[in-house]
C-alpha cells in the first residue's frame, strides 16, 4: 500500500509538472506569436501615423506661411519669405517677421488658415518683440470654443532667432516617434497568469509532500506505539501467569522479582500513555495551566530521584550544578515536571552505558536556563531543524535499543512556549548534545498567586 501511494504521487508529481511545463510552453508561444504580429501592427501604425503626422505639418506650414504673406502685405515689407516658417519641435512652430503684429490680428489670421485647411487642433500663439526681448503676449486657442484664455508661456519659450518672430504650439499633438509603447500588459498579463499557475503548482507539491511526510511520521508512530505497548503487556501476562504457580510461594525470591518486573513494566507502560496524552492534551490549542510558584531546583533534584533506578542500570552518573541564584518561575509544575523528565529521558535513551549526564541552571537577565548535556550519540545538522516537530525520530542506525514515539521534544518545545520561555540544541554528531530550556523568572520577593 504505501509502494502504490509513493508511485501514485510520483506519477501525479509528473503529470503535474508536465502540466506546467506545458502551460508555460503554450505562453511562451503565444508571446512570441503576438509579439511578431505586434511589430508588424507597431510598424504599419507607425508608417501611416508619420506620414499622417508629415501631411498636418505640411498643412501647418502652408497656413503659416500663408498668414505670413498676408502680414507682410500689410506692413508693406518687401522682406523675402524664403525660409520665414520653422518647425523647432515636432508640435512647436516658429514663424520670423520683420515686425510686431498686433495679437487679435494674428489670432484671427491663424483661426482662418487653420479652420480653411482643416487643422483642427487646439493651439497656442506668442508674439515675440525684440525690443523688450521677450514673449510679449500669448493664449489657449480653442477649437471649440471662440474664447481665449492666457497662458503662462510654459512651452512658448523664446527662441535663438534675430528679430521679430510669432510661435505656435499644438499641446494636444505628440510625435510617433517619441510615443512610448502602450502594449505592455500583452506582457504583464500573461506573466502574471503563469506565476500565478506556477505558485499554486508549487504550494500544492509542498502540502502534498508535506502530507506523505505527516503520514509515514504517523505510521512509524503507530508502529513505535504498538511495539512499546506490547512489550510491557507480554511481560506483565508472563510474569502474571508465573505468579499463577502455586508453587511460587514456596520461592520468595522469585516471588519478589516477578512482582518487581510487574511493577517495573507497569511503570514503563504507564509512562508511555502519559507521553502520548501530554502531547493529546496540547491539541486544539486548548492547553490549560495551572500556574503557580514553581522552584525548577527541586524538580531537578525530582527528575533526578525518578531515574534512580534506570541510572543504577545502565552505570549512568547524573550530576547537577544547580548554580542559579534565582530558581522560582510561574507555572504549572505538572507540565514543567514531565518537560524536565522528557530532556532528562532522551539524554538518557541517546547516551551511552556507563555515561554521565548533567544538569545545569544559570540566570540570564530575566531568565532561567536549565541544560541538559549528554555525552551520546549527538544529532546530526540536517536532523537538528527537524527534531522539535511531531512524531519525528532521529535515525540512530545500529542503535536499536533507542525507542520512542518522536512527541517528547514537541511537547518540551510547546511548553516552554506556552510558560513564555523557549527551547534550543547545541550538538556535534558522535559527541553529544545539550538541550537548553528557557523559562521566565519570578523575581525574589515577588507574590503570585
């Protein structure tokens, strides 16, 4: 079942990723299709808008050149018209004269050359004098309209021309060449649309590996648990139906030592339910604490009575360095017990027969460290981001006698959050590990109640 699960995500994995790679082909085609038409559009477009662009201003020369002549035919001025109209910007023209002209009088000449030859567009006009250096006067013609309004002159701008001259400015007209590409969103949109497939293609490959990790985590849990519980239970039936014997009141000593196994085994079997209701107790966010005034010295000094026996067993010294000067916190002394037990227990399970672990406190600022160091097996660094999660276990190897469910470190690392406090790992794989738990001090003198 599980091979048909791997291979049935490997090959909607694939399926996937063929999926997208084909969305992002398709695009990628369709941009190069539609970029090539667009240049081909761009171009036509920009071929006719400047030969459209050419005819207005050949349109616009004529009619100043025409109200040119009929300005020097009043003033009477011989002056040659040769070069007289200049186009200095692609919607500015400059017209030189060899006199001032009065402003209705050139207004009224260019709304009849420009209505005459059709050049409908709104325009400005400044007249030029030479003897002040200046642009002397200037309005907003419009075509709709038969008034006019002032201007600041902001485009009519004095030229480097000798003489007299008049300018015109179209405000509402823009050169093709200068005209920015308006086209982009045919690139943003589809940009857009395939990173929006590509984030949700990649957000559902993590939930879905993910949830295959959850899964076996789940089920190497459901294994551990059967086997740690079976244990307990077929030793407890064989030495229950030893006990049965009649007999086995005549041999005190072996009398005593199945009631110890029977104890001992209760106690292993107890443990572990507890351990898999500490982490059941923390689900839905419903964690209750009991808070009081909880001095972390003598729940050391607890910690360290309860795996007397366990010590005496496997040759291991647990030495204490209790050195904190302040030890009281806020909390409830039931989960911060089981957190301290279950540092205490995995220093054991990964140390070494005939190992020392220890235990140490110190104060930092407001806080209260307690260590836990082993001299086992440490931790690997790719394995040392992972250990705090639910139901992950450490690969030990060789190491069989290492058991476990994974919720140990899990449920230490949200009750220290819970108190306010955290949890952290320094460990160098084959020489150890120390666990360094952080809680939050109640000064001395301090009540709570």
């Amino acid at each position: 079942m599980e091979h048909m699960g791997r291979r049935a995500i490997g090959t909607l994995m694939l399926l996937a990723t063929l999926s997208v790679i084909g969305v992002v082909v398709i695009q990628l085609l369709w941009l190069q299709q539609a970029s090539r038409y667009r240049d081909e559009q761009v171009e036509l477009n920009r071929e006719q808008a400047t030969q459209l662009e050419k005819q207005f201003n050949d349109r616009v020369v004529m009619a100043l050149t025409d109200v040119t002549e009929q300005i020097l035919s009043i003033t009477k001025d011989p002056t040659d018209l040769f070069d007289a109209v200049k186009q200095e910007r692609p919607n500015y023209f400059a017209v030189t004269i060899n006199d001032t002209v009065h402003p209705y009088l050139l207004e009224a000449m260019l709304r009849k050359e420009f209505s005459r030859r059709n050049i409908q567009e709104d325009f400005e006009y400044g007249i030029y004098d030479c003897f002040t250096d200046s642009i002397v006067y200037g309005n907003y013609v419009s075509v709709d309209s038969v008034d006019t309004d002032s201007v600041s002159h902001s485009e009519l701008q004095k030229l480097d021309k000798d003489g007299h001259y008049f300018g015109v400015y179209f405000p509402n007209r823009r050169s093709t060449l200068w005209e920015e590409d308006g086209n982009a969103w045919m690139w943003v949109f589809p940009f857009v649309v395939t990173l929006i497939v590509f984030s949700f293609f990649a957000y559902s490959v993590w939930v879905i590996l993910r949830q295959r990790k959850l899964s076996e985590m789940k089920n190497d849990f459901i294994g551990n648990m059967t086997h740690e519980l079976k244990t307990p239970i077929s030793t407890i039936a064989l030495s229950s139906e030893v006990l049965s014997d009649p007999d086995i009141v005549n041999e005190p000593e072996r009398l005593r030592e199945y009631a110890r196994i029977i104890r001992s085994e209760n106690e292993r079997l107890r443990t572990q339910v507890e351990r898999v209701l500490q982490i059941g107790s923390m689900d839905k966010d419903k964690l209750d604490l009991k808070r009081e005034r909880v001095d972390m010295h003598a729940v050391a000094r607890d910690v360290v009575e309860h795996f007397k026996l366990q010590t005496q067993e496997r040759s291991v010294t647990i030495g204490t360095r209790l050195a904190a000067a302040i030890s009281t916190v806020s909390g409830d002394r039931v989960h911060l017990t089981n957190a301290l037990t279950n540092l205490v227990d995995n220093a054991l399970k990964y140390g070494r027969d005939g190992g020392t672990v220890g235990i140490a406190t110190t104060n930092k600022g407001h806080e209260l460290l307690i260590s836990i160091t082993d001299d086992g097996i440490g931790i690997r660094k790719e394995d040392i981001r992972h250990i705090f999660e639910r139901f992950y276990r450490v690969h030990t190897g060789n190491v069989h006698n290492v058991k476990g469910f994974g919720l140990g470190l899990h449920y230490v690392q949200q009750i220290a959050q819970a108190h306010g406090g955290g949890i952290s790992v320094q460990s160098e794989f084959g020489k150890g590990s120390t666990f360094i738990l952080s809680l939050p001090l109640i000064p001395a003198g301090t009540v709570r109640h």
